[in-house]
C-alpha cells in the first residue's frame, strides 16, 4: 500500500511538473505576442507596460520562503 502511494505522488508530481511547464510556455509566448502586437505599433504610450514576474519565477520563490519559514517554525 505504500508504494502505491509512493507511485500516485510521484505521477502526481510529474503532471503538476508538467502543467506548470506548459503554462510557463504559454506565458511567454503571450508575452512574445503582447510584444509584437501591442508594443510595437504603440512605442510612446505608456499605459499598456505592465510587466510582472514568470509563474515559475514566482512559484520558486514562494517555495523557498514557505520552506524558511518551516525551517524557523520547527527549530
């Protein structure tokens, strides 16, 4: 029964792994587009630069503070 478990997180693991890949990708090309389409005939105007971090960028950065936080909580 344990290994089972074992095997459903580690496949869960993989597709989480695997979705945040694709909609890392599919951020970046939105970005490319947004690029191309909305910055390039709009140099001056202003209101449209938004920039905000990659998801992945972000997600790694809240592991690693949740896991500080751990670290100080169980010491």
């Amino acid at each position: 029964m344990d290994l089972f478990i074992l095997i459903i997180v580690f496949v869960a693991g993989f597709i989480i792994k695997y979705l945040i890949d694709i909609i890392s990708s599919m951020n970046d090309e939105l970005r490319e587009i947004k690029r191309k389409c909305v910055f390039a005939p709009i140099k001056d105007n202003l209101r449209f630069k938004k920039f905000t971090k990659k998801p992945v960028d972000k997600i790694n950065a809240d592991i690693t503070e949740n896991m500080k936080y751990l670290k100080n909580y169980f010491d």
